[in-house]
C-alpha cells in the first residue's frame, strides 16, 4: 500500500505529486470542458427539455457530497471547529454577495421553456453583456478548479467525486449560456469555443490550487469548507427555487425523485469509499 503523509490538520494528503496533478488536470477537464461540451450536446439537440431533471439531480449531487462528504471530511480535522463554521457562514454570505454583484450567475432556463421570462429576454441580456458572461464562468471555473485540487490533495476520491459534483451543476447551467449566447446572435461553433476556453479555466485554477497548497497545507480544511458553503448556496439559492417553478404534481413528484436519487448515489459512493 502506497503511504499517506499526514499534515497537521489531521487530514491525509494525496501521495506521488505527479499523479496527484495528472489527476486534478484530468477532473478539471472533466468538469470543465466536458461538462461544455455535454451542455453542448444537450442544447442543440434536447434544448430544455431535459434541464428541469438535470437540475433536481445536480441538487442533490450537491446537497450530498457537501454534507455528506466535504463537511464530515473538514471537520474530522484537527482544525478549529469554531473557526471552520465562521469558514462556513463566511462562504454563504460571501457567495451571496458574489451572485448579488453578478459575479456568480446561472442560468437554467431559455425562452420556450414554459417557465422562463418573456420572449427576447435572452437576445437583450446576452447583446451586450456576453461577454460577461463568458468572464464570470471563467472566474467561477477557476474557483471550481481550486476546490478540486484541495479535495484531491486530501483524498484521491474526494477529488473524483468533487469534480463529479461540480460537472452535474455545470451542464445546466452551461444549457443556459448557450442559449444566452445563440440568442445573442454567435454561432453554435462559436459558442461552443467560448464556452470551452472558458471551462478551460478550471483547469488553470486546478494546477494554481495545487501548486499553492502544497505550502499551505493547514488550510485544507477551511478550502473543504467552502466547497461545501459553494455547494450548499448553490443548490438551495439557486436550484431548488427554479425547481418551485414547476407546477405539475407528476413533473414535481419526479423532481423530488431525481433529488433523492443525487443524495443516495453521493451516500452510497461515501459508503464505499469509507470501506476501502
């Protein structure tokens, strides 16, 4: 068995740095870039119709892998419990303010959906503020990039399922970027290089987090934390009440499946990783 080093949080760190990178390059990759181009595929081919069930799935993903995964690994450190939940109440306020300065920004519907604004909202939101767009996905990808790294340097399938968790929220969101950015006017060709160039910055923010935290290992945990802050805000802030704007018992009682379907599949990859 390959050893664990230890740091003195008292969480493990991923042994062997070149494998450790290759395999953060590899999620980033995997969370950024694929998740654009199955966004892509989703766009041009499904549209919405299958972004309202992605959505109650990603809510669950991530509901799951921060309370059940990031926080319990965060805390059974041997860092400050008092500091980790002001960590926590920071992250929440923090990534409120991100999104109320339009830093962070998602979007899961396009016009037609049933439930989406009027018709043309898109082609005026995304005329003069694509660019935008495309620049606060890139900031938020590389934070994601970050966020993995500190999760493989603390546990090979943390990372993995990290990264996993992160990919299940980008693809809607990306469904809805893209049709921002076609009702905009830009070609699918084109709208799909902007938006992989910018998943690209994950990866960048990958390689900056491990680069970065192999000297500052004590803050492991306090980097664990606010992944889980970012995906507890997420899926309540953000997803869930665009899950309220269904109306229909059956496509509800779906929702509601799918949701717990995200959550058992988070417990159950945790079961076994906890096993091995």
């Amino acid at each position: 068995m390959t050893p664990r080093v230890y740091c003195a949080t008292g969480l493990h760190l991923a042994p062997g740095p070149p494998l450790t990178l290759a395999s953060i390059i590899a999620a980033t990759l995997l969370s950024g870039v694929a998740s654009v181009l199955a966004a892509a595929w989703l766009s041009f081919r499904l549209m919405s119709r299958m972004v309202p069930r992605m959505v109650s799935l990603s809510a669950g993903i991530l509901l799951g892998a921060a309370i059940l995964h990031l926080l319990p690994e965060a805390f059974e450190s041997q860092a400050d419990l008092h500091a980790l939940s002001w960590t926590l109440l920071g992250g929440l306020v923090a990534f409120f303010l991100l999104e109320r300065s339009s830093v962070l920004r998602h979007s899961h519907h396009h016009e037609g959906d049933g439930h989406g604004p009027h018709h043309g909202h898109d082609r005026r939101e995304a005329g003069p503020g694509g660019l935008l767009i495309l620049l606060g996905d890139s900031i938020h990808n590389l934070a994601d990039g970050f966020l993995v790294a500190a999760a493989f340097l603390t546990d090979p399938a943390l990372g993995w399922l990290t990264a996993a968790a992160i990919a299940a929220h980008e693809i809607p969101q990306e469904v809805g970027d893209f049709i921002v950015l076609l009702n905009a006017g830009l070609s699918k060709r084109r709208a799909l290089a902007y938006n992989a160039l910018s998943g690209l910055a994950a990866v960048l923010g990958g390689v900056i987090g491990w680069w970065s935290l192999q000297t500052a290992k004590d803050a492991l945990p306090y980097v664990l934390v606010l992944a889980a802050s970012a995906f507890v805000y997420i899926a309540l802030a953000d997803l869930v009440p665009d899950m309220h704007r269904q109306r229909q018992r059956r496509e509800s009682l779906l929702q509601v499946l799918l949701m717990l379907t995200g959550i058992a599949a988070i417990a159950a990859l945790t079961s076994l990783g906890h096993a091995h």
